[in-house]
C-alpha cells in the first residue's frame, strides 16, 4: 500500500495513492486524522482501511506533502554508510571527524523536524550562506511497532514503512562545525516522499535500488543492498538504549555521487532540480530556491 499526505479541503488529509502515484483516495479524519495517528493504530485497521477510502482523485491535482509533514521527533539519519560514499567522503577534505574511511559502527545524527518539506517544494539553498549546498538521496524507514532492546531477528517486525528522504547539506558548515548538526540542519533541508510504501508491500528492503538525478543527469545509482549496516543493525543499534516510537524515521545514508565528490565540488545553484527514485516507492523530487 502507498500511503500519501496531500492538501484536500483545505487541510492535510491522509491518502492511499495507486502504485503508480497516479491518483489518491482520502482517509475521513476519523480514520487518519494525520499519518503519526494511523501509524500508531495500522495494525488495528489495517484490515478495514481501504474500504474506508474516498473516491479517487487525479494526484496530479492535489498538493502533495511529506508523508509525515512534522516528525514527532527529530529524523535520525546515517553517515557514511555506502562503502563508495564513505571513501568519496573521506576523500573530499570535508570529513574533519573521521579517524577510518569505513565506519566501524554506525554513524548517528540528527535532523530537526523542521527541516521536512515535501515533494515539488523548493529547497532553501539561499539559506546556506556558504555556498556549498549538496544533497544526499536517502531510502528512509519508518518505525511502526515502538520498542527499545530490539534484536535484529526482530528488526523488520517494527517497520511501518519507507520512504525517500534527500539529506540537503551545507558541506562547508558541517566541515566547520565538526558535528554535522547545523550544516544539515538548516529550514527545508529535508524534503520527504512522494509516498511511504507499507512494510507488507516491501518485506526485503535490500531488492530496492535509489538512483538520483540533478537536472536530468544520473548522479547516484545504487542498490540497498550495499549498505554499510543494513537496516536491521541500524535498528538494533537505536533502539539499544533509545525507546522507538512509532513514526520515527530513520534516513539509512546516501551512496556514492554527492556533489563533493566531484573535482571541483558540483553544489547546487539556484534553479537545479534534484529527483530521487526508489524502486517500489517512487520518485522524490524539488526544485532549488
């Protein structure tokens, strides 16, 4: 099932969308008065939900926005853990934190909600006064079942669902500042979606491919399968001491093909138009502002 957000009537309204994200029909409020709540009650409805749905409507028509428009929580995200993207990093001059090119454990940061926009809506580059806006093509996982000690046998059993995430980046603030928090930190610099694919629609992760596009061109192309830490070991790796709550979001890190890795650095301008595709989720893409 592909589960959007999209303005309809005037507010955010819940949406099954097709698989090929061509139309949507709305959940009534007392269903899904927003995505964190149906979360947290899917597998109590998950039975009765579609025949709950609205009549379809041209997803072309409608506003389209983060599956989950604010995070409870801050997004948790993954550095360098793509093998090509943690040498491309290490590489750059810009990785001012690292003692080996590989991580031996997973590297953990944060993002603020308040970086999340969604599909088509333009990423703030003016805000980064350095000048070194970069992104990042993430598949995402979202936390359905909460929990803290979970072994990774048990892993999957607490993913809702995934989604796409680019991890907009200010490299010369996250070189500067040493933690990355600021420089990836910035308003807007976390556009999400264009839609969540349920767990049960995507039950091995590792099948799914992220290709990203800047301006047409093919930037990153990479198989899941390469991660690092795979997605279980990530959630393992959280949940160890830190108690999972359902609709939390885990952004799994980016492959090799940022914009540092080319000499010289390819950041974005004003204008560019950065397209992340994620086979059986879709395709996330914005403008840069």
């Amino acid at each position: 099932m592909h589960l959007v957000t999209f303005m309809h009537e005037g507010r955010p309204t819940v949406g099954i969308a097709d698989e090929a994200l061509s139309k949507v029909q709305p959940l009534p409020a007392s269903v899904a008065p927003d995505m964190l709540s149906l979360i947290a009650k899917y597998d109590d409805l998950k039975g009765s939900i579609a025949g709950a749905a609205g009549a379809a409507l041209p997803l072309a028509n409608v506003e389209l926005l983060a599956p989950i428009p604010r995070p409870a929580r801050n997004v948790f995200c993954v550095g360098k853990n793509y093998h090509e993207h943690a040498k491309e990093f290490a590489g750059s001059g810009y990785d001012s934190s690292a003692k080996e090119v590989v991580p031996e454990y997973p590297v953990i940061f944060t993002k603020p909600s308040s970086t999340v926009i969604g599909q088509g809506a333009a990423i703030p580059q003016y805000l980064d006064t350095t000048d070194s806006t970069d992104y990042e093509g993430e598949l995402t996982v979202i936390i359905g079942r909460g929990g803290r000690g979970i072994k990774k046998a048990d892993a999957l059993k607490h993913v809702f669902g995934y989604t796409i995430i680019n991890d907009v980046t200010a490299r010369t603030l996250q070189h500067q500042h040493r933690q990355w928090f600021i420089g990836k930190g910035i308003d807007g610099f976390c556009p999400m979606g264009p839609a969540i694919i349920t767990a049960d629609a995507m039950p091995d992760p590792t099948k799914m491919h992220l290709k990203t596009f800047v301006n047409g061109e093919l930037r990153q192309n990479a198989s899941v399968a390469d991660l690092v830490f795979d997605i279980p070991t990530l959630i393992e790796t959280l949940s160890a001491g830190i108690t999972l709550e359902p609709g939390d979001v885990i952004a799994t890190g980016t492959p090799a093909g940022v914009g540092l890795g080319f000499t010289p650095p390819r950041f974005l301008k004003k204008g560019d138009v950065v397209a992340i595709e994620v086979s059986g989720i879709g395709r996330l893409q914005n403008p840069v502002g």
